[in-house]
C-alpha cells in the first residue's frame, strides 16, 4: 500500500514546491533546466454554498498552459490505474474560464454541490470585519468535479485559472506564490531544495509535505509485521511441540530399527532425514505458491472493493529480501 500511495502522489503532486517573490524567479527557473515548472498561486478560503453550508479549502491556481500540463499528469494516472470515472470522462478539456473552478469530489460531496452550482469563496479575515465593512467575496460556477484519489485534493481542492479568476484576492494574507516543479528524478528533491535554501528561498518536498502520511503508513506497517511475527513465533512453538509429542510416541518404533542393527547415530539421521525431506517440501511449494500468487496480484491488481476507497485494490509487491528472510528461518526452524 505504501508502494501505491508513493507513486500516486510522486505522479500528481508537485515533487518540488516553493514560495518565493517575484524576483526570484528567474533564480530558480535557472535552477531547473528540463523539468516541468508551473507558476501557481493559492489561497486558504471558506467556501459558501447557496443553501449556507461552510466549508474550508485551498485554491490552488496554474495560468491556462499549466492546468494543461496538470490535467495531463492526472489523465495519464487515471490511464496507468484503469479506474475510468464519469467524474473524469473528459478531463481532457479542463478549461476554466472566467470565474469557473473544479473541484474535489469530497469537498463537493461534503456540500452537496454539483457542475454548474454557483459559490461564494470568502478569505477567512473577512470574518474579523465589523458589521459596517464590506466583506470580500467572489462568486464562482463549479465547471468541473475531480477524483485524484489523493485525499488532501479530493477533500480541499479549489482548482482555477490564474490567469482570470479570483484576481481579487491578491492581496489577501493566506495568499501564497510561486513554482510547482515535478522533477525527471524524485530523488534528487532534497537537493534541489538545499541549493534553494542558500539562496534564500523558501521550498518545500514532497517527503516533507507527507511526512505525517508515510510516518503513519511505517507504524502501521511495523505494527502488522510485528503481531505477524508473534502469530508465526506461536504457530512455531506449536509445531515443535507437536514433533516432540510424535518422537515420544515413535519410541518403540525406534526400538524395533535399533533391534535390527541400526546405531543410534543412524536412527536419529534416518528420522532427521525424513523431516527435513518432508519440512523443505513444504518450504518450497509453500514459497512456490505464495510467490505466484504475490506477482499475480502486483501485476493484476484484483479490485474486490468500490471505487469511493482511494485503494480499491489488493496491494502488493514481491520484496525479495523479505523473502529470503522467512524461507531461511522457516529453514532453522525445520
């Protein structure tokens, strides 16, 4: 699960993100040659519905060439997972126009709202204005409902055009500008922000903006690795204890071999051998097994759940290591 949820957000989410002024601008355009490079602005807003429900989002805006490029990130994650979506049957022709925005499919759940229903965006200061302040507000037409599968934009998500919406909130103080850069190597993120910190501009990684995430996934990870390994340690001593019980009962069994001439150095390798016979039969068509079965569902995932799961998949990935690891203590343990 981990694997899936990394590649899914390394695929849509800026893998680089940076907040800077104007003037910096060309210092980091110059920074990265060849990679994708948007301009965007964002804004932290309280979203009103006609009927007066509230909700907080993010706006999140790229000028006309860069919801382009977006739109085409999550066209072709859409294509990678074969999760086609009426949401997302024209994603394609994601043109905002003026005072038009798209939304996350759980933020226009969480308001009943659907394409073509009209809202009021309000920045969160106006509330602090008193009763004889005009407050600022726009008002915009939901044009599209994304599914990204990606939680923090499907529940938060306000998407528009830069270009020619929401120009009113410029001055605003939850505004923030700057670059989403998704790189030709991930890995080479944490770099790219240190050479950008030297130079004084603020930047932010994709690592770092899930940490909370992937530290989540890592406990619940060690969690389930840890009472699997207790649940084996058990069903371990059990068998042992199981064998012990067998050799007790094999006694005059033993008996008669060693009356017809055996030694005892032959009877315990006679029974040594036919365990270890049995015991790596076991281990190998065992490990014949659950591998098939593990590479059949990395490469056809078996989607046994509805689509309203951001994983509605099996998630799987053959870890060699971790293979090897358990065939060579099933092995001590034989």
């Amino acid at each position: 699960m981990n694997s899936n949820i990394k590649n899914r957000i390394i695929s849509l989410e800026p893998h680089l993100v940076t907040t800077n002024k104007a003037k910096d601008d060309k210092t980091i355009l110059d920074l990265m040659p060849n990679q994708t490079v948007l301009a965007y602005q964002s804004f932290d807003l309280i979203l009103r519905t006609i009927d007066g429900q509230f909700r907080g989002s993010q706006a999140i805006g790229y000028t006309t060439h860069g919801l382009d490029q977006w739109s085409d990130r999550l066209t072709r994650l859409k294509n990678k997972e074969g999760r086609a979506n009426s949401y997302n049957a024209e994603i394609n022709s994601l043109n905002l126009g003026e005072n038009e925005v798209a939304l996350g499919v759980d933020l226009a759940r969480s308001l009943g709202l659907l394409e073509g229903d009209e809202v009021t965006l309000i920045p969160p200061e106006t509330l602090l204005l008193s009763s004889l302040e005009t407050p600022l507000f726009q008002k915009v037409v939901v044009k599209r409902i994304l599914i990204t599968d990606l939680y923090d934009l499907d529940s938060k998500l306000i998407l528009f055009n830069s270009d020619n919406t929401l120009a009113v909130f410029a001055k605003t103080l939850s505004r923030k500008r700057g670059f989403h850069i998704w790189l030709d190597d991930v890995g080479s993120a944490d770099g790219l922000k240190n050479n950008l910190l030297q130079k004084e501009i603020a930047a932010e990684t994709w690592q770092e903006k899930n940490s909370d995430l992937f530290f989540a996934l890592l406990m619940e990870k060690t969690m389930i690795g840890t009472f699997l390994g207790l649940a084996g340690l058990i069903a371990s001593s059990s068998i042992l204890t199981v064998l012990a019980l067998l050799m007790s009962q094999k006694k005059q069994d033993i008996a008669i071999i060693k009356t017809l001439g055996l030694s005892q150095k032959k009877t315990q390798w006679l029974f040594t051998k036919m365990g270890l016979w049995i015991s790596g039969s076991a281990i190998a068509l065992g490990a014949f097994l659950g591998l098939a079965i593990s590479f059949y569902l990395q490469y056809f995932p078996v989607h046994i759940l509805p689509n309203i799961y951001y994983d509605s998949s099996i998630p799987a990935l053959v870890d060699f290591k971790f293979v090897f690891v358990v065939l060579g203590i099933a092995s001590i343990l034989a």
